[in-house]
C-alpha cells in the first residue's frame, strides 16, 4: 500500500454512475455520468437504471482514472455504495467493485450511501468539527442526523412519508414541469412572490418530517381553479406558486432543526444530499446558525448530487480506522445509517 492510499470510489445507487479516485484525502478525479433516459417517463426506471450501469460502469472507471493520472495496479482500495438504493443498481457497483479488489488484492470498503452524503461535507479537508447537527435531504431521503464523531451518529427525525426532493418532484409534474423538478422549480421560484399563496406547513411532534400533505394542498389548489381556467392561472403565476410552495418546504425543513440545536446546544449545522444544492434552504439554514453564533457546512455544489467523491472520502476515513469488509458483502437497498 502506498504511503498515501489510493481508493477509487464507485456509487450506483440510484442513476448516476459515478467513480472518483482519492490519494491521501484528495479528490484527484470525480466522474459523473447521469441518465437521461428516465425524464420522460417522470422518474427512475430501476430496470433502465441497471441496465445503463451495466453499459457505463467501465468506460466511467476508466476515465476516473485516466483524469487523476492512475492506473488500475496502482489502487490500493476500493469503497463502494451498499445501500439504500435500487436493488439492482446497488449490485451492479458492487459485483464490479468486487471483482475488481479480488483480482488486483487490495481491501473493500462498503460505504452506506448516507454516509457518503455527510462525508461529502469533509472532501478537500474541509467540514465542521464534531458534533454537529445534519440534515440529509434528497429525493429519496430526508433524515436530521447528530453527528458525534467519525461514523457515530444519531438518528433524530426522518420523513415519515414523502422526502423533500421527492415532493418537489411530485409538484413539479402537477405544474408540467420536467423532471427532475428541483431545479425547475427552485429556478421559477427565484422570480416569485413567496407570499403569493399560503400552503399549510405539516409540523409533527419531535423532529420528523412529512411532505405528502404539502403536494396534497398543491393537487387542492389546481383542482380548485376551474378547467378552463387552470392552464392560463398556472401560466400566469408559475413562479409565485413555486416560490410560494418552496417557501413552506424549507420552512418545515428547518423547523425541527432549531428545535434540535436548542435543545442539545449545538450550534454548527449541515446540509447533504441533492436539495442541499438549493440556494433558499442554504440561505435560511445559514441565518439559523448565524443567529446561534454557529456556522453552517454545505458541500461544494458539485457534491451535493450522487457522486463518487464522497463514497471515496468516506472509505479513506474508515480505510485509516482499518475498517474494511470481506468479499462476501451484500447489498442492502433499505440500508439505514444508523
């Protein structure tokens, strides 16, 4: 093993095939290939999404590490996602990733994808100091995590129903929108009046979330307007209603978030996963912390979507705590964090 190790990273859990390489805590490649082929059908097909990992796994290795100057004898590890994810998109990394450590003898190191999420808070040596308090929301997540220490969490809330980014999907197809529908709308939003329509905000007992009632009182709202109506008013105030329903999405994110840094006094936050890129849930959780004399830790934007990198830094962190696992290793598509 070299005296910086060299892992490369592989996440397939969803619909991107991604591979990054890593040496010494540094990102030396991150390769991203996302599927187009699922926006027209408004979501993830899991059979095309395994299907495509299969077609790209190889060439998006390779490039990994054609970009970072390596080759494949010079890996000393590989991480890779074992879950949550699809079922089949799980097994296409992992079969890979193993046959790949047992034919060049280097460690595995099976990373739960979550993990990845908050370990894309420390990729270029950069992350809040222990604890803090997470939030990891993304299309098929939405959980409020204490973090301890290195992969010591705490479970404190998750969504007990839709995840946010799921919501914003949801929405986006009722408005004609495209998918995915969390750039659409956040770009829409941007021009609108947040005040525009007051969709009721769903706030539970501890630190959960649920997101079915706000598409729910988006459907009402469209369904109260008459037919002939329908098609010019969404025209006619797209941006306001976006705005106006972004407004209440990041409020009831952030709610239990102060409730949680009250009541265990910290004060550094974090956001991870996909809808950690949007820029209203950023500034909102940045006063929070601002007005706790905290800070606030988002990933660069181009790790807050799936990526590779993270998976990488987290087998780098648990690769120097010599954790690594056997070859017989599974992929778990509920897999949770803690």
């Amino acid at each position: 093993m070299h005296s910086s190790p060299v892992l490369l990273g592989i996440e397939t859990s969803c619909d991107d095939t991604a591979a990054a390489v890593v040496a010494d805590g540094k990102i030396l490649s991150s390769i991203v290939s996302s599927q187009d082929v699922h926006s027209k059908f408004g979501g993830v097909v899991p059979e095309l999404a395994s299907r495509a990992h299969q077609r790209l796994i190889v060439p998006v290795v390779d490039e990994a590490l054609a970009v970072a100057g390596m080759a494949r004898a010079d890996l000393d590890a590989i991480a890779v996602t074992i879950g949550p994810g699809l079922a089949g998109s799980l097994l296409v990394g992992l079969s890979f990733s193993k046959a790949l450590a047992f034919g060049l003898g280097i460690p595995l190191v099976g990373i739960n994808h979550l993990e990845g999420h908050i370990y894309s808070l420390f990729i270029d040596d950069k992350g809040p100091s222990f604890p803090f308090l997470c939030l990891i929301v993304s299309g098929g997540h939405t959980q409020l995590i204490k973090v301890e220490a290195k992969f010591e969490h705490t479970l404190l809330g998750r969504t007990r129903d839709d995840a946010a980014g799921e919501a914003f999907d949801k929405v986006a197809k009722l408005l004609g929108l495209g998918y995915p529908g969390g750039p659409e709308i956040e770009k829409l939003a941007a021009g609108g009046n947040p005040s525009f329509h007051d969709f009721p905000r769903t706030r539970l007992q501890g630190y959960d979330y649920s997101f079915s009632g706000i598409k729910t009182s988006v459907l009402y709202y469209l369904n109260a307007i008459s037919d002939t109506d329908r098609d010019e008013h969404i025209q006619n105030h797209i941006s306001d209603i976006c705005a106006s329903f972004q407004e209440a999405v990041v409020d009831m994110l952030t709610r239990p978030i102060v409730k949680a840094a009250r009541e265990t006094g910290i004060r550094d936050l974090a956001l991870a996963g996909g809808v950690s890129a949007n820029i209203a849930l950023q500034t909102r959780m940045r006063e929070l912390a601002e007005r706790m004399d905290g800070r606030l830790f988002v990933p660069d934007q181009k790790y807050c979507m799936d990526n590779a990198a993270m998976i990488a830094i987290a087998g780098h962190h648990k690769l120097a705590g010599n954790e690594f696992s056997p070859l017989t290793l599974t992929v778990n598509p509920s897999l949770a964090l803690v």
